[in-house]
C-alpha cells in the first residue's frame, strides 16, 4: 500500500461557490435532486457556523492526526477540510492550534466524521467545525493516509475539489462538475420559495397550492368531522 | 386500510394550558406522578423554545411529509402539531415554509420523533420545535397516513386534544381529562418547592427535612469518619 | 453488602485545582499522558460551563437519587460531586433544588452519568453540569449506594479526592497525587503552545517545525503533483 | 399516585391466538395494515423462540422488578408478560426462576423492553424471551408499578388482553377487538403468497405480476442499456 | 432529477470471485490495504453466511422498495443486491418472496443498510444476507431511485460490478479493476498465514518472529518483573 | 510518559476461579453485591462460549494492537486477556492468528471492549471471545500501551490479577482479595436457588415466599378485580 498527497485539484470557482454557501444546506440539497448530504449526527460546534468552499478530502487512521498536518500546505484559500479515518473513531483530532494553522494558510473550515477539541477557542477565531463529536482525547502521528482521494465522509462521498457547504442544518456536499448548474437550481428554488413563503404568509394551504388534495383522495385519505370513532386512553 | 383526518377534536381550555406550561416539564411531569415524559433524545432546536397547546397528532411515513400539509387547515390557533412515523427515520420533515405556514394558522410550536430543517431560520421566528435530529433530507408527498388518532411519539402515548408542554428540559403530555387536575398539582407543587429552596438555599440539609436520615439507617447505609478502608488507585 | 459514606477524604490545594482549571481539559488531559478524559457523550448543559474541584464520588442505583441527598452535608466549598449508577440510566436525577443546596454548601458542580433535569434554572444560577442527557424523569429515594468510594464514572475511575475539570471540550479526571506534577505541566504545554501558536499565525507548517516530512517519507507517503490518477465520480 | 394489579382482563380466543401465532409477525403486521411492531431492537434470545398469546401488561420502574412478581398469580395458561420500565434500562429484570415461576403457571413468553439473565437456562427450558439486552445487572424490590394498564413497550401501545405474536423477525401486538378479522386477513394473505410464491419460483418477475412496470414508467424511471454515462471510482 | 436502471455492467470473472470468497471478508481487507469494508454494524441474520459475488448497487428511498423490484430481471447468476436508502432506515425491505425471486435469477446474497424480514425462511432457503437490522416493516412501492449507479452501503463505496464478499465477520468490496490483484495477494496472505499459525501453535512468540522487540524498546514500552509500583484497588 | 509491561502478578487459585466459572456470571454478580459486570454491550462472539481466570489487562491504543502481542509471554496458563482502548473503537484487534498463539499459551479467552475477527475459525477453535463487535478492520502496531495495570473496560475496573468470568449473561470481574469470599457466597446462592426453585415449580409464588404481599401493601399497590376503570385504544 502506498500512500499520497495530492497537491494539486480541480477547484470550482468562486463565485459559484459563494451562491451555493449563501442558498444553505436545505437548499442546496433539494436543488441537486436530494442528494450529497452527510449523515445527520454531524453538527456544528457553534450555532451560527457558516462554511463553503472547496474540498481537499483527508483519509486517515483512527487516533491518529498525521495526515492533517500533512495537507495544510496544499491547501489554497477557500478551501476546507474533510477528514474521513478508516473506520469510527471520537478522538480529537483538531484543535486551536491546527485551526490558527488553517485560518493562516486561507483554509475556511473543517468537516470531520470524528471528535474535535479547543471547541471554546475555535468558536472564538469563528472557525467552524462540523463534526461527529467533540473531545479531548488525544492523537498521535504515526500511521499513514492520504490526501485528494475520494473518501466517504459521514455516508457521503466525497471527491476532492467538490464543494462543501455548511450550516445549522448540517453539511452537504455537491460534486465540482456539476455545482454551476446547482447553483443556478438552487437559485431559482430560493425565488420560487420567497412565493410561497408570502402566499402561505397570508394563510393559503401547501395543500391547494401544492395540489395535494387530490392525492389525499387518490390514496384513499377522507376527512372525517368527528372524533367519535377514535377512542383516546384515560 | 383506510386512512383518515379527523376534524374536530376536543381541547383543554386555553388557562389550564396556560398553567401547564408555566409550570414547565418537570414539574408538570412530577405533578402528574412521574409520567408522560417523551424520550430524553426529543430535543429544542434552540435553548429559549418553550411551547404549552393542544395536540393535534400526525401519523405519518418514513421520509414522506403528506400528512404534515393535510393537517394544517383542521388546526386551530394554540394547537401543536405532534408527528410520529411508522418506523424510525431521521429526514428534516419539516422547514421554514411548513413554520410560517404554521404560524400563519396560529400553530405554536412541533414535537417531532424525526428531523427538522432551516433550524436558523425556524429558530428567527421563534417557531419552537423538539425533534429527533436536525437533518436537511428531503422528503417525499405519496403515501397516506392520518391525523388525529392516537400516536405513540418518543415512547409516550398522544391522543389528538391532549396537552403538550415543552422547554429547555424536554416535552411531557397531560391527558386533556386530567389537564385541569394535574394543572392544580403542579401550582401546589410550586408553591411547596418555593418555600424548600428557601430552606435549602439557608443551608438546610434535605436529608432533615424530607426525613431522609431514618432510610439511610434503615437500608443499613452507615457514615464512616475516615477513608482508610477505602484504597485509591495511584 | 454494606453501605458507607465516607466522610473525610484528601484534597488537592485549591492552587493546584486553580491552575488546572485555568489550562483547561484538553490541555490537561495532554499534560498527564492522555489518560483521564471521561467519554465524549459527557456534555455541558450551558456552552460557558466550566468548572475544577475535589471529586466527592456518588456511587447510585438506577432511577433513585437518596445518595446525591445523603452527599451534600460531608461536602466542603470547591467540591464537585461525581455521580456514578451503579447500570446505565439517563433519569434526572438532579435539578434545581439541589443545585440550590450544593450552592449553599459551596459545591461548585455536577458530573453525572445519568440525566439532569431544570437546566434552564441550572443555567440561570450558573450551576455547571456536565451530564449524558437532560431529562425531566423523577427518581424514587429508596436504594442505598455509596458516598466516596472509588467510581467508574463515563468510562474514567475516579477516586474521591481526584481534581475534576470540565469545560467545553468534556470532562478529565486527575489523580490528586499526581495534581501538583500535572499541573506544572499544563502550564509548560501552554507556554509551549503559545510559542507554536504564533509560529503557526505567520504561516509556519506544523509539518516543517514538528519534524514531520521525515515521518512521513520513511512512512512512505508521498507528494504527488497532479491529481490524473484518481479518477472522480460524476 | 395510587397503582393497581388488575386481576381480569378479556382475552382473545385460543384458535385465534393460535392462526396469529402460526402466520408470524411479519404476515400478522402486514394484514393489520402495518402496524403494531414493537421497535426492531427487539430481539429473541434464541433464534428459533416463538410466541402467541395474550398480553399481561407490567409498568415497572426503572431496576425494580417487584411488579414482575406480583403479575403472575393473576395470569392464565397462554398468557404472555409485557413489560415497560417508565425510563430506558437495561437491567436484568428477569431470569431462570422467574421462568420457572412462570412456566408453572402456563405462562408461555416475556416482551421486555429493558434486560434479561440467565439467558442459557431459559434457552434449554425453552421459554422464549425478546428484549432489548442481555444483562445480568440485578434489580431490587422497593418501587410501586401497574399490572394491566395500556403501556407503551419498544415503541408500540399495548393494552391488557391484546394479542401478541413474537418469532424470528422480532414483536407485533394486535389489538383484541380486531384478533379476529386479523387471523383471517392473515390467513388469505399466506394463501395469496402461496400463489405468488409458486410464479416467483418459475422466474417470473414481481415487476410483472405486481404491474409495477407502468409505475416506474409514471415515475420517470427509464431502463438505460450501457452503463457508459456511469463512472467508476478506481 | 431523472432516475435509471443500468442493465448492462461489467463483472469480475469467476474464477476471481471464487478465489475471494474462499479467503474470506477478513483476508480480503488486509490483501487489498486494509479498504473496503463495510461498517460493523452489518451483520450476517445466520452465522455460516457466506457469499461472494458481483454487485449490483440499488440506491432507494426509505421505507419503499420498488427499486428492489426493478433490479431482479438486470441480474445474472453469481450477482449480489446491494442495496443503500438515500436516508437511514430499518424498515423490512426484503423477505422471503423477494428471496424466491433472487433465487430462480441465481442472484446469491443480500446486503442492505436497512431491516430484513423473514430472517427464519431465508435462513431455511439458505439466502445469506447481512443487515443493519430484522425487523418485518413493511415498505411501500411509491418512489423512485436507481440501480447500477455508484453507492455508499454502511460507509463503504460500492460501485456496479465491483465484487462483494461477505461472511460471518461481515462485509467487504473489492474494486473490480482491482479484483486479480487482491485475489493474489489475499491467496498469498493465507500462504503466509499458514506458516505463521505453525509457528504460533509451537508456541513461538509474534513479538519474535514480527520483530516487535525492537519497537517496544524504540517506543519506551519497558518489561517490569514486579507488580510492586501498581496499587490496587480493593 | 512511560509505559511498561509489568511481568509477574498475584493470581486466584484455580479452585476457586473454577467454583466462580460454575456458577456463571448472573450468581457472581449477585454474589458480590451486584457489582462488577461489564456493559451489557460485551457479548460472546458463540452463544456457548464460557470463561473462567485470572485477568492480564491490556490498555492500548485505538487501531493499534501492539500491546497485545507484547502480552502474551507474560501470561500463565488460565490466563483471559482483558483489552481496553484509551478510546473508543470497534477494529477488529485480534484474530484466528492470536487466538492460535494465545492457546499455544494456555491462555483460555479474550474480553476486549472493541472489535474481533476471524470469528468462525475463534468459534471452531472453542476460543471464547467477548467484545464490542465484530469487524475485520486491521490494526497497526506502532503506539505504545501498557499491561497488567488497572484499567476500565466496558465500564469496569478491572486490576490486573482478578478473576474474569464470562457466560451467555455476558462478563462479570471478581476483585482478586474479595474471589474465595465470592465464591463462597455464590454457592450458597446456587444452594438457596435450588430451593426456591423448586418451590416455584410447584405453583408457589415469589409473592408469597419472599414476603413480597406487605411490600406492595406498604407501596399502596391495590389489586383490582376488574378492568373497568381502564379503558382500551381500538
């Protein structure tokens, strides 16, 4: 087995990126057909966590942060971290200093299917981390990964030079080819929704809009007026 | 299987919910002999959320949100809307337009056992939700469910009309018969732990005056002066 | 099998707990070779909890909290107590009343392995609590257990006497006859730290100053200018 | 808070119990509209455990037991003990001589959503048990319950009388007043799969003989020839 | 968001599969740099479960299993279902007349990151599956999703026609551009294997015949005759 | 940090380790006070697995099982290996290779609070191993531990030199000082049991032999000849 640091990756560009990061996770996720987002036991380690920006993907061992070191320097700014071990571990990989590391190399946040620590310090330097847990545990620097190959981050695939976007909601990957076009989608998915945010504003029902009434009657669903034939536990 | 939406469904009076949910989980949940609690993992989307209404319960498909729409134009205002699924999932049912939607029909506040999204934007209405998970997963409208029969949600039992209460600590429902009684028990109880913090906060022991001394004799539970016998692992 | 409270134990001066408090527990968990931290599902029920003090250890049945009550008179001002179930159970055990009597008694903070329960109030009275899960399930005063005997506590023992410190990240135990020498370095680690900090704040790699190239080409990784030979998934 | 054993409860007839039982549980939730499964962490103790009969509700404490006990004197020959705690455990509630007790009153299973021991000697008397753990934490007798009240286990409401049905594939509970026209819904559908089962066997599709071609087509799904528009990650 | 159903795939050639299956899930992850696995949670429902076979990925919505369906008449003998919700499920999607129809195609094993139902039947049918669960949820047949596309199953990258092998310690994919190749090395591997378990069962020392010595000196780890310095805790 | 392997520890003597192994787990447990029994968590990889000895702990890194090849010179015929990471983790640390030296060794069994593999060839070999879970994921053997000093495993202390036993009910650990007192205790427990068991066969209850009817008097527990006054959910 040989392993690699990839330095150079495809990167979408930024003002596409800067429209996907500003449509939001939700968004982003139902204007690529449901599709990309990671597992929702990622959370961010501050509520008010914003990220999007480009990919460099870190596939590394349990307990073990060598690998993260290592892939600082390839970063270019905008990009943001996605580090995936080899099988389930709550360590704490990253702390303030890989983040003051990461804030000076342009490096704008971290996605990590592990533990993460210095959580009061990064919430001061708005570093934002989405991981799967956080903690103090300790790792070491001895087992060799890789840097920019696909991974699987959290149930999600992840390709280097993907884009990244996260939030309160969670994080959700959208693939580099196709992040112009979901953009645009996602866009128009924002417009179209600022309609029915005023239209059920005023008290109009998803249901008549939506047209679902007929498909309550299609599957058999009737409105009942009264209660009488359900009993309820005293 | 024929599946239905029950319209009318009776209701505690808006001052006895009121009460309840001035009194706040514990209290209400101690008030009413230590049931009704949902599961310790239904959790506010944000710390401040606090809810007191009548139930009106949803259930529903995995990953599909059909009958979350149909059960809006039957709600009135104050009422809460309490979704089960069949089998367990964690899709983010419901989002910022299903929330102004709500809100617009005077819909206070959701008690979901599955995932919510646009947690930000939810959470800058005060629309206060409890739920399983935050997750953007979209959901699907094609396969019918009912509304207003009774749900188990989280482990507890929910018939439509009975009182929900939710905060910081969690959600527990009151059966709507047993809403002023239970309301009245947990004034008293107030009242009672008004006057013990006065005690404790002076430095009385509980121990004295909940009489707890004679039980630790009776279970044979001795105060030992020194830790000698005790070894500590160095 | 009999029961005891353990009225006097050792305690580490309240200097050495003051430094440790200050470091922090990644910093101390470092400081004494990685060993001490409780699980990462040990969570604070306010995001500013912090907290370093003597262990007062709580060993205790399932779903009854006489001991938490039998613990608090033997208590001296800095104490933290350390509950421990004798099998997993999240009921809350504790809540406002009793963080009004530790208060009182000058106990600083909670450690629980169980559920907590108030924690609005808790947060308002700037109580600490770091606990698995917030529940508002009422516990019974029935069952005898144990005041300062040596506990397994979210997989750390703890001996009474130990020094606590929680913070953000979790919680670490010290031995109290190790506190002087883990303190000495913690503060050591931190100076260090500083030092790196402001390296890593110009741009300096931690791979050039910790040593790690060298690591990494006898571990056989290597840097790879292009990224043809990962083939991306469309 | 007062509690209560009730000694009578209505029961569905043997025969009916009987068809339920010999159908099994996944055919039994599927006739009764896909309902009434307890959660799927539910398992047997054995893989070839097998039960039918009728439901003796037991509301226990969380690590108390005594409720068990005082079910017995009031079940009958065919009777199966359901038991709930009021907070999640995994205490070892039950063991060989509470079957013992139980076999010698004609009880034939255990649902219990907490834990059970001794689970060797139960295999070899062949009392079937499903639970949520083995464990063989003890539990004490000091704390009040209810025996034959509705409770809510693993996720599913179960009143006194119902029917349960327990195999391989995990708990279903079916409702008394529907037993009958559920036993016989049950019984057509295995007449039905007899059929199907026969076409599948010859090599016909379900695609087919379910007319689920013209669905996919409805839902846009097209067959593609080449897997060329489809990369692969090497 | 269009859907499809990939007919044609590539396969590994018999021979190569047959070599992989009878080395074993564990062999196979080490031959191939210790990638591919499957996460532990999916386990096999009998334990003499064994397969090894091509993949043929089905991506499906949680809770409907129509693409279930839809992949049975693009199966050649000697494939392998596999199949990933698109959101996380335990709900029932395969039983025992889904296992009569993958039989008469010659498809010979199940692997799905969801429930199985039917567990005794298909145990009976010799049909291996391995599943996050058993549970008889039924599924619904309303949503369209895809087969032969790139999949994540338990956190595993599967693409169509990589070769799947699993057996009572799990479930690992090999890609199939890599299949000669790992079917060597996994052949040498139990070569080697076979030398060292002769060693070993003569009592020689892994420590010696791995040269370990060197690296417990190299890392500090130092033998200690006396147990003297290590307290106990009584 | 030094780490060290400490060679010589105090050991039970093999009757009364063998008395403790014929009682199994559930009795010992009981025996010593319902104390010392690991996670429930732990189970057999075979449903007949049965161990009895003394206990060489083994605190170790997380995907690294350096420690347990540097332990095995150190163990005496009897011997059970008891393997705690420093955090959590499921790899599959030990396998048939292990297993086959560990036997050359005398050693009779494996407590691991992580994963295992090469389960079938450990089952057909009679070694009984208990862990956290199976996986076949591969570790290193680069990061220093330390064996025979104290360490928590699934939940326990565990001192080197205490008494392992492991059954069906999962593992529970003797402290060495207190294993001819438990021993003792445990068959006078067996002795009593025999009665009560006999007792129970014959129709007597619990209630009535272990004075359980004045408890729930006491409790204010009322039996209630019908079950009006609760009513069903249709």
């Amino acid at each position: 087995m040989s392993h690699k640091i990839i330095r150079t990756i495809p990167r979408a560009d930024a003002g596409t990126v800067g429209v996907l990061g500003a449509c939001g996770v939700a968004t982003v996720h139902e204007a690529q057909g449901r599709t990309g987002l990671l597992r929702p036991y990622m959370r961010p380690i501050y509520p008010t966590a914003r990220v999007a920006g480009t990919a460099v993907t870190i596939s590394i061992a349990p307990g073990d942060n060598l690998m993260i070191h290592a892939s600082i320097e390839i970063c270019k700014p905008g990009d943001v971290l996605v580090v995936a071990p080899t099988s389930e571990c709550t360590d704490g990989y990253f702390g303030e200093l890989l983040g003051v590391s990461c804030q000076a190399h342009g490096i704008t946040g971290l996605i990590i299917d592990a533990g993460v620590r210095d959580t009061a310090e990064l919430t001061a330097m708005n570093f934002p981390v989405w991981s799967k847990a956080v903690s103090s545990q300790g790792t070491v620097k001895n087992v060799p990964g890789d840097v920019n190959i696909p991974v699987v981050c959290a149930g999600a695939l992840v390709n280097p030079g993907d884009v990244i976007v996260g939030d309160a909601d969670g994080v959700v990957v959208v693939a580099r080819e196709r992040a112009v076009e979901v953009a645009r989608a996602a866009e128009q998915r924002i417009a179209k929704e600022e309609k029915s945010r005023e239209r059920l504003r005023r008290g109009e029902l998803g249901l008549d809009f939506y047209g679902l009434r007929a498909k309550l009657t299609e599957l058999g669903v009737e409105f009942v007026e009264s209660a009488e034939s359900v009993a309820s536990v005293k």
